[in-house]
C-alpha cells in the first residue's frame, strides 16, 4: 500500500526497497548517513543494506537503544558526526529504528544547517503503525518527554513488516496499544476487528492505523486543534513514562499509553462522556489482550508534577483528550487532579486483579 | 511603514508600539518572556515597557551579550527556565536584541514544544536591516557559524529606530555593511545613494533594506536558490569571523562581511565576472566609508578549514555568490583554493594600506 501524507509518501508493501532504490538513485545525497541503535544495526541494517547496495557506502552512525538516547547530548554528538564528515546540506539521513530513533534522527536532520533530507524506516510496531504518520520528531528534555522538537515531514517512510519478526513480545505490544488508541478515537469498526485479532495479522493493522491517522493530521498538521485527539492516553502516558524513568522502572512508550488509555477512560466515565458499559468493554479488552504494566513503584508526587508540564496544558489547567464513545474523541477537557487521582488508583487496581 | 512578509508583518514606523499592544491585547500569551543581553536589558527595556505597559508583568531572561551566546548551552538554559516556569504552547517569546538575541530566542522559540509563538524587537541595525526578514535564526555549532537552526517565521517584527541611539560606532557600521550587501546583489540605484549618503538617515536605509531583501526572500523562502544572492560577501564572512573568534580578536559580524564582501568582488573580478574599473568602485567605496577590519591576526589554516565546512557548498566544492555587476549576484560559482588565497591577500593589502 501506498499512502500519500501531506508531502511524502509511506509504502508500507513489498514495493519499498525499488521504491528506496528509485529515490536513491534520482535524488543521488551527497553524502549519506544510517542512523540505528546496536539492535536494527545486527538485525535491520544487513537486510536494509543487501535490499539497497546503494547504501552500503552510507556511514553508520549508531546510539544507544532506549529511551535515554533522546537527549540534547546524543543529538549534539551526531551533528558533531555529521560536522566532521562535512556532511552539507545535500546530504541524507536514514533513520532505522523504532520511535527513538526516527524521533531523535528527524529531529537532528530537521535543525542541522537549517535542515536536511530524511528518510524514516521504522523498524518497531510502533514506529510502522504510529510514529511514520505526523511529521513529528523530538527529543527529552528536562525530564519531560519531546519537550525539544519540530513538525517536519521526511521525504519519504518505508515500512516493513518483515523487521518485526525480530522484535520481542514486549515491543509488540507497545504498538499494539498505539493501534488500538487510534481505533479507540477514531473508528469503532476497527476496533471491533481489533478486540478480536490482537497481534494477528499485524501488516493489516499497520496500513489500517497510517490510514486512520493520517487522515486526522493531514486535517491539523500543527497539532492546533482536531490532532490532539490522537493524545488520547498520551497526558497521563507521558507523566507515567517520564515517572518510569525516575524510579528505575522505564515504561515502553506503549505501556505507558496503554496505562494511560486505561486512566483516561475511567476520567472519561467520572466526566459523564462514556457509560459505565464502555467502560467496562474497553477495560475488560485490555485485560484480556494485554499485560497491564506495573505501576506501583511510580511516585505518584513525580506523576502529579510532571502532568503539569503536558503540552496541551493551557494556562496551568490539565487538559484531556477524553473518549465520547467508541471511536469518538473530544479534546481539551479539563480535569481537577482528585479525578485523575480516582483514575489512577481505578488503573492500579485492574493492574493488581491481572496479576 | 509596514512591510508584508510571508506570514507576519515588518513594522518600521512609530506605529510599532500602539501595533504591539494591540497584539498582546488580541492574543494574550499564557506567559510571556523577554530574551535580552545585558546592553538592551539596560538601554532597551525600559522603553519597551513604556511603550507597552503589558509586558510589565513579562519574566526577563539575561544573556551575554556577544556571539558566545549563540550556543547549545545557552539555548539549553533557556529552555530549562520556559519549563521551570511550566511555559506552554500559548507562550510568547519576545527578543529583544541584536542578531544574537533574534538568532538564538526565535531557535529557542521554534523547537521549544515544537514551536511557540515569538515576537522580535532588533536593538542593533544589522538586526533591523538585515535580521528582521527571512525567517532564519539558529545557534553556531562545533565552531561553524548558524550550524544548527530552523527556518520559522517570528509572529511580528517590530523595528523601532530609536534604539540605535544606544549603539557604539562600530556596531552601526557592521549593521551598515550588510545594507551595503543587498544593494550590491540587488540594487544599483540603493548602491549609488548608500555611497553618498553612507550612515545618514538610516531609518530610511532599514526600511528599503527591508524591501528589497523580502522580495528576495519570498520568492525562496527555503533558501534553495536565489536566495543565496544573499550571501554575497558571507561564504569568506563566516570563516573570517568563526576564524577571528579562534584567533581571540573576534570580529563583528559585519565588520567580517565587509572583508567578506572585498575578498569575493575579487573573485568575481579574478572570475572575469566584473571589469577591474567595478573592482576598483566597490574597494574605494569601503576604503571610504569604512575603516577595513584587521584580520592579521586570523591563522590562514583555519581560514581554509572553516571555508569548507560553508552550509552552500556541494559535494566538498567551494561554492561562492559572487557580483557580475553592481546590483546583480550569480550563485553556485565555484572557486578553487589557489583564487582565495589571492583574494585574501588582495583584501590584507588594502587593509593595511588604509592604516
């Protein structure tokens, strides 16, 4: 499948390595430069390279795997990389990765003598279902997540499935729960076929989520209005992620949103928005097809903090994206910290019933 | 006068202030803060906040003044007071400055939660004159001027002359050097009344700066090709002025575009792209109006260095823009080593004969 996003197309069939080889071979960098981390450098980047001969002249610049690879330093070591090779503005950055590495490697081409040509190749669930469509990149900062970041859209995204196989479990669930946000706050049908396939048929699932959300951004591609919908889960999410990091005990990204969907259906349902049937349904499909995350050892005074430092807070209030149905979202809600406080001890007690 | 850019206005009149409180009065900021150097904290603000008693209640933040500021630590410290200070989306930033101040609070600004909104007030003339249009800001990197930086349009550019009341002489003519540049690459008959007029009345000099350099700039705003008529002067510019700081004698901005500017009609007279009699018209021009930079201390070796790491260059060419006329730029003309070094040369005897 091809999908056209606002200025770059995402191939997510068999076609991406001729499609790769095409754009390489028209649009010749002057120099060109892979970004992985050590697991796609041993398990993508020989099939990346024996796909597309071009590139096994590109230098290989690889980082740490893991969320703490989104940082100011890390990102001022590959441009002191890309500054040494003399890499001008001509030049190309391949980010291989899952949301780590296409976050941190867009971020560094999008300010790197005012911005460089990338291409994404995601080789998480996450990154092919989710973080492919969007234009988003960022790094942490300050303990907070993305806080440093542009909207800048690659020239192209190559998605393939094949790249999953050498995931382990844990990582594909983190996707899934992206998957299901995006059904969850936008289409009740794929939700339906979602509760009932889980990790089944994953190729179909990730077209289905780049379809869905590109939809959403091409319609707010600055994220001003309509695209918060797609923050359903994320603003507890991301205070737990960040959380996680504090106490030693790292979040995936996608557990920390799974928690954080959980939380914010529960604040849906204390705002009236949902009945207590959906609440039930969306908690008892979770439960079912996932692990709860244990988030006992967060510090709640570390979770309440960092809420505060969300994005889409408005003048010091906590804003939600919160659900209105299945597949219906209704954003900037605002929500007093007692109910948030209710979500997460709602959260914590599915969590220990799972156990 | 009020000058269209592509998405925010230029105002350059005594309209500025009743214009900048209007706008705080119809998109009032979540928070606003004001970037200044210790030179406009003093001399600067306080008008500011006459003008507009609105800004009273704006957090200050300080930096030193000199293009030391210009860097990744500064900007990392800028954005750890907008987190502290739980700054979100609906912030304003407001700099209030020179080119230093502008480049480094609109990079800050544009990747701080992936952009928030910032205003510029240019304190120096170079930063009314040549600054205040186009969108570009950004920090140096690893010794190489503007490495890391965005394109992002301030939401308002508020030039207010006065201000240049508070600068020292040489700060005038380093702003003056680069109103020099856009009449040589774009105006003939701007050229002929600079020359005459040199540093009396400079608003008008802004506003028509201004005028031309926007018509260049909209019809490229991504600096992809004519664009680069703009960097006349600036490809020797930078190199002299990162060479100047290593050599500790750091030169102005300005004052290395002027060498700058010297140094590339050579080339473009060793070029054959000007007669000798238009070489000679430009250098008694500069050697009349201008007291020649002393770049004798510079070390040649990182002269050349610095040369090569130039964000125009391609596939490690030295790529110039270069005059074939007063008034008129070709880009993309590249030059070898050995043309330079005579350039080079040809600028230190003048230099040195001015004495």
């Amino acid at each position: 499948m091809v999908i056209q996003a606002n200025q770059y197309k995402i191939i997510t069939d068999d076609t991406w390595s001729a499609s790769l080889n095409r754009f390489l071979q028209q649009h010749p960098p002057s120099s060109c430069f892979i970004l992985c981390d050590e697991n796609t450098l041993q398990h993508c980047l020989p099939s990346l390279i024996t796909s597309c001969p071009l590139l096994a002249e590109a230098e290989i610049i690889e980082v740490e795997a893991g969320e703490q690879s989104k940082s100011l330093e890390i990102a001022a070591q590959i441009w002191h990389t890309l500054s040494e090779a003399q890499a001008d503005r001509d030049m190309l950055l391949i980010n291989l990765g899952g949301g780590v590495v296409t976050d941190l490697g867009g971020f560094c081409a999008s300010v790197y003598k005012r911005g460089v040509n990338f291409i994404n190749v995601p080789t998480s669930l996450l990154a092919m279902a989710d973080a492919s469509v969007g234009a988003k990149n960022g790094i942490d900062f300050a303990g907070i997540k993305n806080m440093i970041g542009t909207f800048t859209e690659p020239v192209a995204v190559f998605v393939n499935p094949h790249f999953l196989r050498t995931l382990p479990q844990n990582q594909i669930m983190s996707g899934l729960a992206e998957v299901y946000k995006i059904a969850l706050v936008s289409d009740r049908r794929f939700w339906s076929k979602l509760i009932k396939q889980n990790s089944q048929d994953l190729p179909a699932h990730i077209s289905a989520s780049i379809v869905l959300k590109n939809k959403i951004v091409k319609k707010d591609p600055l994220d001003k209005g309509l695209r918060k919908i797609l923050n359903f889960g994320h603003t507890a999410g991301h205070a737990l992620e960040s959380a996680s990091f504090l106490c030693n005990k790292p979040l995936l990204h996608g557990e920390a949103v799974l928690a954080g969907m959980l939380m914010e259906s529960h604040l849906s349902w204390q705002k009236k928005m949902i009945g207590k049937k959906t609440l039930d349904l969306i908690t008892g499909a979770f439960m079912e097809n996932f692990t709860l995350p244990d988030i006992s050892l967060i510090n709640e005074a570390d979770f309440f903090r960092l809420l505060q430092n969300d994005k889409k807070n408005k003048n010091k209030q906590l804003l939600f994206s919160l659900l209105n149905d299945i597949g219906s979202c209704k954003t900037n809600v605002e929500v007093k910290e007692p109910l948030i406080k209710k979500a997460f001890d709602y959260y914590k007690r599915q969590a220990h019933d799972q156990d």
